[in-house]
C-alpha cells in the first residue's frame, strides 16, 4: 500500500471513490466515501461518519491508499488439471 502523504490526499482520494485505510492501536479500518459519508470498516464493525466527523476523528491518523490484490498467483489451467486428476484417482 502506498502512504498518502497529506490528510488533504486521503480526501481527494476518498473523493474519487478510492478506498483508504489507517491503522490504529493494531486496529486496521478501512474507509470509502459513498452518498455523501465516509464508511468505516474494521474487522468486527461498520459505521457511517460524516465528512466533518471523519475529518475531525482521522485527521492526525497516517493513511495508505488500498490497492486490490489480483488473483495473478492462481493458474486456473493448473487448478483445474489438479481437481480433475484427484478425482479421477480417489
């Protein structure tokens, strides 16, 4: 993940509808901005915040840009060579 250098970068980019996260006393929360509210989600809760709430709760907070992991490190072709012999051998 790349760190965003500024909390006025974190707003841009949850502007454009990226995803943000900030890590907090171990804690990781991601956040996205969706109808006019930033969603926060960490592993066991969801909230809704108001863009000044946020800007008020995570202004001091480091931020990384997320960025989706692709699925490169899987072979389909390999996957389902394997399924189809551990059938046919079981």
């Amino acid at each position: 993940m790349v760190e965003l250098i500024s909390f006025e970068e974190v707003l841009q980019k949850l502007k454009e509808h990226e995803i943000v996260a900030t890590k907090q006393n171990g804690v990781v929360t991601f956040c996205s901005y969706i109808d006019g509210m930033v969603r926060c989600k960490q592993l066991h809760s969801t909230y809704k915040l108001s863009w000044k709430m946020f800007i008020e709760l995570f202004s001091k907070e480091t931020f990384y840009l997320y960025e989706k992991q692709n699925d490169e490190g899987i072979n389909l072709e390999k996957d389902v060579e394997y399924y189809t012999w551990r059938e046919k051998y079981q």
